[in-house]
C-alpha cells in the first residue's frame, strides 16, 4: 500500500496560533529552494532522480507536488487535523470517502444534501451494492435506529444545502463512535473560521474548496482533512491510485484563498446577518431559512458548534410559485444567477433546477426544496447595494 510517512507537527510556537494567524502561518514556511515566501507553482509532472529512487522526496506529481503537499499542509492546519488531501473537485474527494468501502457495506446520510453527492450516492456507488439510509438528522436520536452490523460510515452535511439544517456534530460522533462507525462531515457552507468537525469528534472532514476555501469562484477542488493515521494512509492510498488530484495552479490558488478566509468570512457573517434580517421581515416573503435566526429550529446547536452564522441564506416567496421565484433570480442586477457559492461575489440560485434538479421533484419537495426557494450566497460588497438589488428584484412580483 501506498504511503505517505508525514504527519505534520507544528511546533509549541504555532501550536499557540489563533485561527486569523493560522490561515496564513499555519503549518507553513517559505520555500526551501530559494526562500519564497509564496509557495511557487511547481508545474512539473516529473522529478530527477540521481539513482532509481534517489530523489529529494517527489518522483511524480500524481502521488506529489510540492505546491499540492504545502497546500494539504495548510487544510490540516486551519481544520485542526494531521492529515491533509487536495483532490479535483469535492466530489473527488467523497468519492474518495466512499471507495474505503466495500459492497455490503452501509452509509447513514443526512436527507437535505447537495445534489451531488446525492447523485453520486445513488446513481454511482449504489450500482456497486452499497446501501444509502437517506435520514433527517435535525433530531440526531433518529439515527440509531439506522445502525445495523452492516453500518460503516454517517454522512453529515451541517448547514445543509439548501435548506441550512443544523445537525448536532458531536452527538452524532458519541453514536459513531458507540458502534464503532467513521463519521464524515461536509464543512463547506461553515468552513473552518466558524465550525471545526474533528474538535467535535469526526474522523473526517470535506471540503468543496471550489468555495469559501477558495474564494474567488477560479477553481475546483476538494479537500479531506483527517487525525488517524490509517484512514490517512488509507486515503493517501486511493488519492494516488484512482489519481483525482487537483493541479499545481490550482493548488497555488486555494494557497491563496485560505491565507484571506478568515476576513473574508467575517464580512460574510456580517453581509448574510443583515440580509437575513431584511428578508425575515419583507411582506413578500413566506420563509427565511438562516441558522442566525432565533427562530431557527436548531438554533441552540448553532450557537453550540458554530462560532458565527455563514453567509448562506434560503427563502421561499408567498404563494410558493415556480415563475415568480424565476421571475426574482432573473431580475437581480448585483446577486449574479449562478450555480456555486462561497466566492467574493453575491451569487443567487434556484435550487430545484439548478443544484437539487438531479433528485425528483418528490424526493426534494420532502425536505422542503420546493419550487420557489431560492438560496443566495451573500457575498462581501457593500450590504446596502444588496439589499436596494433585492428590493428591485422582489418589486417585480406581484404577490
């Protein structure tokens, strides 16, 4: 088996590092070759080698590259983990989760996830005899009866796209860890600045990196961030094997984003408080799911697991009608219609053809993504032009 025999340990020092320090320190130095404080973009496929296996720790930029290593260094940081991975896209990089299984094998899913992974779930891995449970987690004493000897793995997604559910990390690692299950947690929407999984006892966390972890909607890629030895290895293992990493520019980039997240994050919290606010009481509006909201039915948990409130925010119109929420995204000068999230720009989607059209109207409309909610991914411009850009648009309708 393929292995790669790091773990970074950062020193007394950086131990002491505060998150807004980390993402530009952590786990992270200059450049051994000529002391660049930015890690160059080594876009090389290959390395010299003076005897066969002679090298100076890279043969091949599959298995490693520097700019891709310093990049895994930095998510293990930031997410308080040992172990980092950078794979092609998060899909990649669940994909990666679910191939440490085997047919037979069962998976525990939170219901009210992103399109993709449900697609992937379902239409991929399910075609290879391993079972989905797709379960509402909100009241996480409903998971146990889930478990079975055949149970391997609890996929959490908290907040959930779209409808921002908020699922109770640390109690759900207490049932995983009773019936000696892996725990994986989508971090994407929270991010590292507001919520840390592994502190709350998962043994995995995800990343779309495409998003807030990049920031600036240039890139695709995803990440894994974990503590234990074997299932790093294990990872490491498939990363090399099925080969969906993610290129050196790339990696460059997403360097990039972390070192800016924590005050990019902020001005989100800030920008989606105010929005939120707004929308919650606009006459025109029916619903706004944010968890910041006190009315929000896991808020308690939030405020618990989370150090602030995210910049995703979900809301349905009155009347519930398909072209009037058509008619809103269509209109919006500022908030850009869009697929994706987490960038330095104010993005605005409809779930149920957009993100979500890959699971049946049905299936969706069950865990509330119905015709009419939009979910925006408030981004760091001036709040006021936001909000005058969602009062033009929701003028248009009529109800």
């Amino acid at each position: 088996m393929y292995k790669r025999n790091v773990k970074f340990v950062e020193d007394s020092k950086k131990q002491l590092m505060k998150f807004n320090t980390k993402t530009i320190h952590g786990k992270q130095e200059p450049d051994k070759a000529y002391g660049a404080v930015m890690q160059p973009i080594y876009q090389t496929s290959t390395y010299a080698q003076s005897t066969p296996g002679g090298h100076k720790g890279y043969e091949y930029s599959r298995t490693h590259n520097p700019t891709r290593n310093a990049l895994e260094n930095a998510l293990a940081s930031i997410e308080n983990g040992n172990y980092g991975l950078a794979f092609a896209s998060g899909l990649a990089a669940i994909d990666a989760i679910i191939k440490l299984l085997k047919p037979g094998d069962e998976v525990i899913s939170t219901n009210d996830l992103y399109g993709g992974t449900y697609r992937l779930f379902t239409r991929i891995f399910e075609g290879f005899g391993i079972k989905f449970h797709f379960v509402g987690m909100e009241n996480v004493a409903k998971i146990e009866s889930y478990v079975n000897e055949n149970t391997k793995l609890i996929w959490v997604e908290t907040p959930t796209n779209p409808m921002m559910n908020i699922i109770d990390i640390e109690a759900v690692s207490v049932i995983a860890k009773k019936h000696q299950v892996m725990l994986a947690v989508d971090n994407t929407f929270a991010t590292p600045y507001l919520q840390r999984p592994l502190d709350l006892g998962a043994d995995i966390v995800m990343h779309s990196a495409t998003k807030y972890i990049g920031g600036h909607s240039d890139l695709v890629m995803g990440a894994l961030i974990v503590n234990d030895k074997e299932i790093a290895d294990k990872l490491y293992f498939i990363q090399n094997a099925s080969g969906a990493i993610c290129g050196p520019m790339d990696s460059f980039l997403a360097l990039r984003g972390i070192k800016t997240l924590h005050v990019r994050m902020q001005r989100h919290c800030e920008n989606g408080k105010a929005i939120a606010v707004y929308l919650a009481n606009h006459p025109k509006i029916e619903k706004v799911y944010w968890p910041g909201l006190k009315n929000h039915p896991n808020h308690a948990i939030v405020k618990k697991q989370m150090d602030d409130f995210g910049g995703m925010i979900s809301f349905v119109i009155k009347g519930n009608n398909y072209e009037e929420a058509i008619k809103i995204v269509e209109n919006l000068k500022i908030f850009t219609l869009a697929e994706s999230l987490g960038g330095v720009e104010s993005l605005a989607g409809h779930p149920a053809s957009m993100t979500h059209a890959s699971i049946p109207k049905e299936e969706r409309e069950k865990i509330g993504v119905v015709d009419a909610l939009i979910r925006l991914s408030v981004g760091i411009e001036d709040v006021d032009d936001l909000i005058a850009d969602l009062e033009q648009a929701l003028s248009k309708i009529t109800k």
